[in-house]
C-alpha cells in the first residue's frame, strides 16, 4: 500500500513539475526561480518513483499510477493556468476508466 502512496505523491509532484515547466514560457521575468522550482520537482518526483518501486512487487502499477499525473496536470492546469475550455464529463470518464483499469492490472496478478 505505502508503494501506491509514493507512487501517487511522485505523480502529483510530476504533474506540479509539467506545469512549472509550462509556466516558465509564460512569466519569462520569472524564468530562473520556476526553471529552480522545476528542477527540484523532477529530483523530488524521482526520489517519490523509487522508494515507490522499492514496495511493490510490480512496476506496471507504479508506472500507471504515474499516468494519473496526466489528470493532475489538468487540474493543477485550470487552477494555476486558468484553463476554461474542457468538457468535464469527458474528464470524469477519462478518470473512472483509469481507476477501473488499474483495478484490472492489480487483481490481475
């Protein structure tokens, strides 16, 4: 269990690190702090990835809780990048098919 938290904080800090990364094309004054900030996320994400590999048996689920990171992006996205134009339920079907599918992988082994 505590491999599928770490795997879900290093998602989390991934998708915080992606939306640096797109905020320093758009505060350009601010370039060297965020490009700072964004590099300690990627070591951090890192750090999360590995201890979260060391307790699972499996790195397909480690690896697939990472691609949450892509909602979390999206979210972090509407929030810091005021993002309006998107359909939610298209988003909420997106989110349950992944839990779902990470619920076949895992009772699959």
């Amino acid at each position: 269990m505590l491999g599928y938290i770490y795997a879900l904080i290093a998602a989390f800090v991934v998708s915080f690190h992606i939306v640096t990364v797109k905020m320093m094309s758009t505060h350009k004054d601010r370039f060297y702090e965020i490009a700072a900030v964004s590099l300690v996320a990627l070591l951090v994400s890192r750090i999360f990835i590995y201890w979260a590999m060391e307790n699972v048996s499996n790195p397909t689920m480690v690896h697939l809780c990472l691609n949450c990171s892509i909602f979390m992006t999206f979210l972090l996205s509407m929030f810091v990048l005021g993002i309006k134009d998107f359909d939610i339920g298209l988003f909420g079907l997106g989110l349950v098919l992944t839990v779902v599918g990470m619920g076949c992988i895992q009772y699959s082994y």
